[in-house]
C-alpha cells in the first residue's frame, strides 16, 4: 500500500523529469505527505503537454452524494482499478503522475509494534519520480466549489521489499508516462518500474507516524 510519502526535490528537479512548462507556484520541501492533504500531480492539459496540479489525496468518486466517511480512498489495486466502480471512470479518463522522492512502509517487528522504513532511490540515482495516479472531480449537493482529488495505484511488492508489506505503490517507468497520462488506459503492469538495485531502504524514526511533523530528520536513516 501507501499511506505516506515525501517530495522533497526543487521545482526545477519536478519540471525537469516530468517535461513540465513554466509553473506559477513554489513547491516547498515535504517530507511526510499523509491521506486528505494535497498533493502535486502532473496531468495532461489541453494543450498536449503537462500541467502541474494540487489535489485532495483520497478519491471521492463523481456520483457519491458526499465523500466517504471513514478511511479516504488513497489506493487503488492495479489488478482491479478497471473494474471497481469507484475507480474505473478515472482510470479510463483521468489518469496522472504524482511526483515523488520515496515512500514509507510500516513493518511488524517480532517484539511488537511497526517499524516505519523508507524506501528511495540511491543517492548515485536520485530523481524525482512518479506513482501512477488517478483522479476525480466532485461536485456537492449544496454548489459549494468542486472538490478535485486523487488516489495512488498499488501493485504486489517487488521481492527486495516483500519483507516490510506485501503492496506497494506502481511506481512508473519513466517511458511510460506519456501513456500513462493520454489515450486508451495502458495495463499498469506494462508501464511499471521493474524492480531494480537503484532503490534502497532503511528504517527512520517513528516521529514519522505523527501526522504533524513534516521535517528532514524524519527521513534520515535511524541511529541505533
């Protein structure tokens, strides 16, 4: 799964990997992004190029009368995202990227409790780079302004990180965002990351699981 995640490169770094034109606001440095904030995507404009957006993380689908209560709607399964009526419209017409540096994974340790990881490209490959994405536009009952939000694809977890959770996010290839953002919806397996040595992961501190903390620390590797 992916609960929680960090964008930490300068805009210039985001524009550059994902091809992006001039963009008008600043992206400050996020180093624990949690469900129902908002978060960059990159989609497809009008144009034919890219545009960077903000969007509620959580996905509210077009025909609900009010957002769901309870857990937001953060993920979606790769192997069912077009067949789950929640999903599919987005995944047939609203597809983006959300640019990202890492992600963290909670692991059950033997002793009790979860130890928080983070999971990254090593610093010889560092870059910004994208989960796959789909969004949604929500309008409510009472003509208040739309709510636009977005949920993260999943897949089963590479080999090297089966041992911290069985999902993960579908971390795309970078050929594969082109098709990922315009035409027919590509089978996510088709355009995903293969698993590779360039991505590391070590465990951080459990400040992390505090919602209010947003810091460089919380994803330095933890000092025994």
């Amino acid at each position: 799964m992916c609960g929680r995640f960090l964008l930490t490169s300068p805009l210039e770094a985001v524009r550059a990997a994902f091809d992006l034109g001039p963009v008008e606001t600043n992206l400050a440095p996020r180093y624990n992004i949690a469900p129902t904030q908002e978060i960059a995507v990159v989609r497809a404009d009008a144009d034919g190029g890219r545009a960077l957006a903000f969007l509620r993380w959580g996905l509210v689908p077009s025909w609900m009368k009010e957002p769901p209560k309870g857990r937001p709607m953060i993920n979606a399964r790769a192997e069912t995202v077009a067949e789950r009526p929640a999903f599919r419209a987005a995944f047939r017409h609203r597809r983006c990227l959300v640019p990202a540096d890492g992600w963290y994974e909670w692991r059950r340790e033997a002793q009790g409790g979860k130890q928080p990881y983070l999971i990254r490209l090593r610093e010889a490959a560092a870059r910004p780079f994208a989960f796959a994405g789909i969004w949604e536009r929500w309008q409510p009952p009472d003509g208040s302004p739309e709510l636009m939000s977005v949920a993260i694809l999943t897949r089963a977890a590479w080999p090297e990180l089966a041992t911290l959770h069985d999902r993960m996010p579908l971390v795309l290839a970078r050929e594969g965002y082109a098709r990922w953002l315009t035409g027919s919806p590509p089978a996510p397996r088709e355009i995903a990351e293969p698993p590779g040595e360039a991505y590391e992961f070590y465990p951080v501190s459990r400040r992390v699981n505090r919602v209010a903390l947003d810091a460089p620390e919380l994803a330095r590797p933890l000092v025994s």
